[in-house]
C-alpha cells in the first residue's frame, strides 16, 4: 500500500462538503481495508483463525444441543401434553433400608370415582423390575419392559397398533395369554414383519402374539421399543405378584386448561389417601410429559449457554491475535501515516481506517466460522448413530457474526488510536 493510498480528505474540505464527503472518505476506508486484508493474505487467514476457530466451535456446540433438546421436546409432545402419570417417589436411602413405598389398586379406585375431568385411567405395572423379563422364539432370545396394564394404556400414552389389534378388556377379565409386541422385541426374536399369530415364550408359558405397535425410534440411544404389553391381570398371574403390586397410574385431563387444578386436587386426594400429616412432605410426584418437555428445555438452555460461554473464551483469544497484528500492521505504516496525515487527513479517518481493517478480519473470521460450524455440526451427527439433524437457531448465527464485529472494535481499538495518535513529523521519520 502507498502513501495515496492512505491519503485522506482535509479538515477543511470536510467542514465544506459535509456528508457526501464522509460517505467518500467511508468507502476510502473501506477499500483501503480490503486491500491491505488482501495484500497480506496468508497473515491475514493467521489473524482470524482464533475467531474462525471458536465461532465454528460455538456454532457447532449450539446446533448440537439444540437438535438434540429438539428431539427430545418432539417425543414428550408425543405422548400427549394432557398425560398425568402418578408415582411413588421415595429417597434412595429409604429404599435401602427395606422401606415399602407403593401405589395400590384401591389408590386408582379413589381416582376413578372422586376426581372428575379424568379418562383414560389405568394402572401400568412394570413386571420383572427395570431389568426386564426374557422372551424366546425357537433359539432366540431377547429382553425386554413387560408392562401389565389395560386398553386404555394406548390412549393414555398416544400410542397404538401398527399391525394386529392392543389388548381388550375381556383379555383381562379372562386371563388370557395374550401380548403385544414393540418393534425391537420382533427384531430381536427374528419374528416376521407381521408377527401376529405366532407364539412366543414367557417365564415357561406361551403366550399368542395379537399385535405389534408402531415404532418410536431412539431417545438418548435408547430404544422405546424393547417393550411388551400384556392384560393387567394376566400379568399379576404369570409374575406371581401380590395382589397388592407397585404401579404406577396413568390417565388423561379432559381439558388442558385445567391440568394444574387437576393435579392440585389429585394431590389433596393422595395426601388424604396415604395419611400425610400437614407439613410432611409427599412420598408421590404427578408428573406430565408438557412438564418433563420444558424441564428438559430448560436444563439444554442452560447447558448451550455455559458451554457456549466457555467455547466462547477462543474468540478472545483470537482477538488479541487480531491486536497484536494490526499493532504490527500500524508499525510497518507509520510511514504511510505521516504522509497522509502531511496531506491532511484528520486523525478520525486514520482511526476510522485501521479499525475497519479490524473489524474486516474479525467479521470475515465470523462467517467462515458459520459456515465451518454448521458443517462440523452435521458431520458429527452423521458419525454418531442415531443422533438427531441438529439445528442451528438464528440467535447464535446473528450473535456469533455479531461478537466477532464487537471484538474487531474491542481490539482493534489500541492499535486504530496508535496510527491516529501519530505525530506527522515522528511518523515521516521513521525509517
């Protein structure tokens, strides 16, 4: 770059000419800026690594979080946002000692005929504990949630039968030996695409496959479909479980709007029905799928902010690289400043050069940055199985573009007030 490049309009004529003058000496500035960026363009890509680096590193962050927190609010909206489920919630050092905590058959009851605005109740008894129970069909074998529970269960939970029909209630009423399937439970028995009428085994007894339920997918890498559902009372029979087993009570609120009144008066009911004294604290949770959704959206929010923050600390980093070049950029001009300061240009034009030229480089780092995240942010989820599209919100792209230009102004701060605050006669001397 030559001194008449950097020269710029006089005190004098800016006072005459007034804002066609500044917009003139803007696009100078600019073009001035450029040229320099381009001139040293290996240097230049140096300087905005750091800010490429950690853009793409929040962008990439963000868009990960985001789908995941995506995907996961979508599966609890699925399980329909009037869904109540009732449980028993005891503190592990109670379960240790032996203590019972349990819902039982006369606490639905209580449900049934006392809080109006329910549907859809039904117990849902989890047999086999979390471990699940072991099925076979010929030489395979494969484990999966038995669930004891009623017809209602698939209009509580949202859920229903791709293939065959779900249980009726006179499968319970019979005890027949009846059970539906989920989709990884077939996968795994190497049962046909429709396994309706085979038969499969259970704790020694053969049960009649009726039908096999629409497929959920992962959650967490999970499968939601290791399941089998089963009539509530067969399911009391073939466990060998008391009559008086753990369960856990799911029904629908008939409307929405009332779901905190409903739970309020569920937990008056509750409170009553187990003898809870003023003051002591429930042994229950009344939980709902909108409340786990936002829960969930809450703890990703805070999640992406820290992690966000603490990426965000790169962008620092390549700021004082940005600094550190434009304070050298300023030393091998000082020439060209003394020349153009000669020629007249206020000390504002010469500020107003060198931090464009600073905020150029952070900016263009900024969007390289964007755009190498989003890339990044997609091939990862292609490398992990299952793992949800991310998503990139425009908050984080405008925020990103919008703190690389904040720390270009920050840092490039020093380095514009070095070259403005030259003397002319100091600046011509230099060699």
């Amino acid at each position: 770059m030559t001194g008449r490049d950097m020269a710029l309009p006089s005190a004098s004529a800016t006072a005459g000419e007034g804002a066609p003058l500044m917009r003139h000496a803007l696009q100078e500035c600019l073009r001035s800026a450029v040229a320099s960026v381009t001139a040293h363009g290996l240097r230049s890509f140096l300087t905005t690594l750091g800010i490429v680096i950690g853009v793409a590193a929040v962008i990439c962050v963000v868009a990960l979080v985001q789908g995941l927190s995506k995907s996961v609010s979508q599966e609890f909206q699925g399980l329909g946002g009037n869904m109540l489920t009732l449980r028993v919630d005891m503190p592990l050092e109670d379960a240790l000692r032996g203590k019972q905590n349990r819902l039982r058959i006369g606490d639905l009851e209580q449900l049934q005929h006392r809080i109006d605005g329910i549907s859809h109740i039904t117990p849902i008894m989890l047999a086999g504990g979390m471990g699940g129970v072991e099925v076979r069909h010929g030489p395979h074998v494969a484990s999966g949630q038995l669930f004891g529970t009623t017809s209602r269960y698939q209009d509580v939970q949202q859920t229903y039968p791709k293939l065959g029909r779900f249980i009726a209630d006179s499968d319970g009423t019979t005890r027949r030996r009846v059970v539906v399937l989920g989709e990884q439970v077939r996968r795994d028995l190497k049962l046909p695409e429709n396994p309706v009428g085979r038969f499969i085994q259970l704790g020694g007894e053969w049960f009649l496959v009726i039908g096999l339920m629409e497929a959920r997918g992962e959650l967490f890498g999970l499968s939601q479909d290791n399941y089998l559902v089963m009539p509530y009372e067969t399911a009391l029979a073939v466990t060998g479980a008391s009559t008086e087993p753990d369960l856990w009570i799911s029904f629908n609120v008939d409307d929405p709007d009332q779901i905190e009144h409903v739970k309020a008066r569920v937990t008056a009911l509750m409170r009553q029905q187990r003898k809870l004294q003023p003051g002591q604290p429930d042994d229950f949770v009344i939980e709902s799928a909108d409340a786990l959704a936002k829960s969930f959206k809450q703890v990703s929010t805070i999640v992406t902010l820290v992690v966000a923050g603490i990426v965000g600390i790169s962008l620092l980093v390549g700021g004082v690289g940005i600094m550190n070049i434009m304070l050298v950029s300023v030393t091998e001009r000082t020439r060209e400043i003394g020349i153009a300061k000669a020629l007249g240009a206020p000390r504002r034009f010469i500020l107003m050069q060198f931090l464009i030229e600073a905020v150029l480089l952070a900016v263009a780092g900024g969007l390289a940055g964007i755009v190498l995240g989003i890339g990044l942010s997609h091939a990862i989820a292609q490398l992990i199985p299952n793992f949800p599209e991310p998503a990139v919100p425009w908050w984080v792209v405008l925020g990103s573009a919008g703190f690389s230009g904040l720390v270009g102004v920050v840092f490039g701060i020093l380095p514009a007030s070095n070259a403005a605050n030259l003397a002319p006669i100091d600046a011509l001397r230099h060699e």
